[in-house]
C-alpha cells in the first residue's frame, strides 16, 4: 500500500471513527428514552416476553450468513458480482431453512409454555425483521467496503426512532406486549426499503463453486467463532430465562440494558476499524498503532459512562413514581457494568484477531468462555437468582485478560498502559462521589450533583493526563467539520 493511500485510509478511518462515535451517541439517547419509557409503561413480565423472543429469533442471524459477509469486507481485492449474487444465493438459502425450522418447532413450543396471540405475533414481527436483516447484507457490505458508514449511521438513527416512537405510542394506548411486534415490523420495513434506496445493487442469484470456496475459506472459521457465541450468549440466555422464569428475566434484561448504552461506542469503533484493521495487515506498526488508539478512546468515553451509570442508577429508580419494580435490578447492574468495561478493551482485540486472519485464536477463546459460561450461568442462575447470572458473566469476563496478554505478544501493546488515564479518573469518580452523595438527602439533588461533580472529576484529570489525545480528538471534529463544509 502506497504512503498517500495509507494516509487517505487512515484519515478516512479518523473521519468515520468519530462520525459514527457522534452519531451514536444520538441513538443511544432515542434508545434510552425509549426504553425508559417502554419500561414505565409496560410491566417486568412483558418486557422479559420481548427479550426472551428477541434472543431466540437473533439466533437464526448467526446462521443466515455463515460468515461470507464477513469475508467480502475482509478480503482485499474488490468484490464481483460472482461474489455478491453468489453470498446472496447461500444466504437467502440459510434463511429460508431457518424460517422453516422455526414455523416447524413453534407450535410445540407454544403449547407447552401455553403462548397466546401476544407471543405469536412477536415471534412473526422478528421473523420478519431476520428477514428484512438478511436482504440488507450486500448493500450493507458495499457501504461498508466504502467506510461509508455516514449513510449506515443515519439509517440506523432513523430506524431507531421509529422503533421506539411507534412502540411507545401503542404501549401508551395500552398495546402492552403487541407495541413491540408492531415496532420491529415498522422498523424492518423502513430500514430495508432506506437501504436499497441508497445503496441498491444488480439483484440476481446465481452460484459459482469456485466463489463459494474461496469466501467459505474465511467465512466458516469466522462464523464459527458466531455459532459457538450462539452457545455462549444466546443459549445460555435461553437456558438462563428458562431457570428464572419471564418476571426475573425481564429484571435481567433490564440490568443489562444500561452498560450496553456505551457498548454502543465500541460497536461503532469496530464496525469501522474490522475493514481498515484488514487493510493494514502488511503495516504491522500503523496497525499496533491504530489497535492503541481504538482502545485508548473507547476506555475514555465507556469507562466514565458506566461509572457514573453505576453512581446515579439507584437514584434514578426511587426518584421516579412508580418505577421501583426495577429496583431489585441495581445489584446486578453493578457487576454488569463491571463486565462491559472488560468487554469494552476485549472485544475490540479479538475483532483485530479476526481482522488480520488470527481467527483460530478467537474460535479457541471462545471455547473458553462458552465452556466457562455453561458452567457458571445454571449453577449461579439456580443459586442467587438473576444476582447469581449477573456474577457469572463477570466471571467469564475476568478471563478475558488472557486476551490482553495476546495482544500483547501479537501486537507489542500494554492494554493496562493503553488504559491506565481512563481507568484511574473513572475510578476516582466513583471513590469520591459514593461516600459524598450519602450526605444529600434530596434524591433529585443527589442525581444532579453526581452528574456535576463526576463530569467536573473527569475532565480535570483528564485535562492534566490527557491533553495530548483530547487534542488529537478536537483537531479530527475540526477536519470532520471542514469536510463537511466542503460537501455542500
């Protein structure tokens, strides 16, 4: 790679980098709000129903694509239309199997578990929306092979919105559960027809052995690591809501929703850095490099985040009427807050694993952890309740320091140096706020002045400790800006 398309690549990385960082800061407050209000309007039970369904349906994702997306954003020639007609034939192929292994298996389910019309058409809604995902791939992939996440982003923000606008509207009108499956119908229709509007491609089926071969050489290593999440995350949920019953699962799901909010930072960094990270496979110092600053700037917005999440959640809860049914959710929000900060410096590692070709390192971490997650999550779940679910995934996420010391063979990169500014202020926001804000009986008073006084904690140690990197991060918005201006 020449010098002035490294630069460019680089730059255009910085550029998206940040975008989509601001935008999704966007979506997370629409989602936030939304969910806020979904969860003052419907009960514990309901919510539990959604995410007991969600998760099932989201594993026929990981089976739709067995990975050639994946390998079409990851190789380094440009695509054919070979490629794409053939990922589009395989892939629709895997769907339409799946669709029918569902319609197959549900009513035997719905029988057992005696499921009405409410669990029905939440099933059908997110069938729909596994569908519309999957019709979305190859657009998605050349958008993405472009590191044109602007357009991604917007489409993003935009289905959002509509989720949780349309929701909240029924739940108001006393929909309960339907405001959810009429939702995501709302939302995958929109998201698909935005897609192909502006990113649409030569729509055909064809297969072509040798193309198959060749992205199925990456693609199953990849996706395996995906089928064996299926087993770590998504079946052990299962498995988890089945242990604790749909009110308990919905207090889960509920502690787990806030430190997923600055997680959303690091989707964003990875989903920009996967394509550049390939490309950069032949610099291993740019790419040590990029690796660094990947890291260093998801710790110093996610790590502050989940501290002043864990500071005022509490507050929040008792301060609002009628929004003490998820009290019993704060302790197990603390240790997930704890395990998003591990998964925040992690993931991020085993993505560069995957995206320089490492990927038989990640499918054997990921053997670890699902090996320690079956262990720990029925034990622990049968135990404690969802205090004991919420223990067990901070169990498997102090594991992956195995993964900080990979790096740091494969890439010369000390995560904890990477870390340690972030780590320390966030940390000191949370020693000197707790024992204060035990003196300020006023619940609203309380909330305000831990968001004051944790912001001003954190940007005055930052200031001193990292005046160089907020430097660098001003000057991009800067160039980001000016770019902007340019365009139109």
């Amino acid at each position: 790679m020449e010098e002035v398309e490294l630069q460019s690549l680089m730059s255009k990385t910085a550029y998206n980098l940040i975008f989509l960082s601001l935008r999704n800061i966007g979506i997370q407050l629409i989602s936030t709000a939304g969910f806020f209000i979904l969860t003052l309007l419907l009960g514990t039970g309901e919510v539990g129903l959604f995410a007991v369904v969600s998760e099932a349906i989201s594993i026929l994702g990981y089976f739709s694509d067995i990975g050639l997306a994946s390998a079409l954003i990851q190789q380094k020639e440009e695509i054919t239309k070979d490629q794409l007609q053939t990922t589009f034939f395989i892939q629709q192929t895997l769907v339409i199997i799946a669709l029918f292994i569902v319609f197959l298996i549900y009513p035997s389910i719905s029988h057992s578990k005696s499921y009405g019309s409410k669990e029905l058409w939440i099933v059908l809604s997110l069938c729909f929306s596994f569908v519309a995902a999957s019709l979305k791939t190859i657009p998605s992939v050349l958008l993405e092979r472009k590191l044109n996440f602007k357009l991604i982003s917007s489409i993003d923000v935009l289905e959002n919105i509509s989720f949780y606008l349309v929701a909240v509207i029924f739940a108001f009108f006393h929909f309960g559960a339907y405001s959810y499956a009429i939702a995501t119908f709302f939302r995958s229709i929109l998201g698909l027809v935005l897609i192909y509007i502006f990113s649409s491609w030569p729509i055909g089926i064809s297969f072509s052995y040798k193309v198959a071969k060749k992205l199925f050489r990456f693609g199953i290593p990849f996706q395996l690591n995906s089928f064996i999440a299926v087993a770590k995350d998504r079946l052990s949920n299962l498995l988890v809501a089945g242990i604790l019953g749909r009110e308990s699962f919905g207090i889960l799901s509920w502690a787990q929703k806030a430190p997923r909010i600055p997680l959303s930072q690091m989707d964003a960094i990875m989903r920009v850095t996967f394509p550049t990270f390939s490309r950069l496979q032949d610099h291993p110092e740019v790419l040590a490099k990029s690796i660094k600053r990947s890291i260093y700037y998801i710790s110093f917005f996610v790590f502050p985040a989940l501290a002043g999440i864990s500071l005022v959640a509490a507050n929040v809860v008792n301060v609002i009427p009628h929004y003490n049914k998820w009290l019993p959710a704060i302790i197990p929000l603390y240790f997930f807050c704890i395990n998003a900060a591990i998964a925040s410096v992690t993931t991020p590692l085993t993505n560069a694993f995957n995206a320089i070709g490492k990927i038989t390192i990640t499918t054997k971490l990921m053997i670890m952890w699902t090996v320690l997650t079956w262990l720990t999550y029925p034990i622990l779940s049968i135990k404690f309740g969802f205090v004991g679910t919420s223990i067990a995934a901070l169990i498997v996420g102090l594991s992956s320091f195995v993964v900080w010391y990979i790096a740091w063979r494969l890439f010369q990169i000390s995560i904890l140096k990477t870390i340690f500014h972030p780590l320390v202020a966030s940390l000191l926001m949370i020693i000197i706020i707790f024992p204060i804000q035990l003196f300020i009986p006023d619940l609203l008073t309380r909330i305000i002045s831990e968001i004051v006084l944790g912001v001003s904690i954190y940007a005055i140690y930052s200031y001193f400790f990292s005046r160089l990197e907020i430097k660098w991060f001003v000057n991009q918005i800067k160039i980001m800006k000016n770019a902007n201006h340019k365009a139109f």
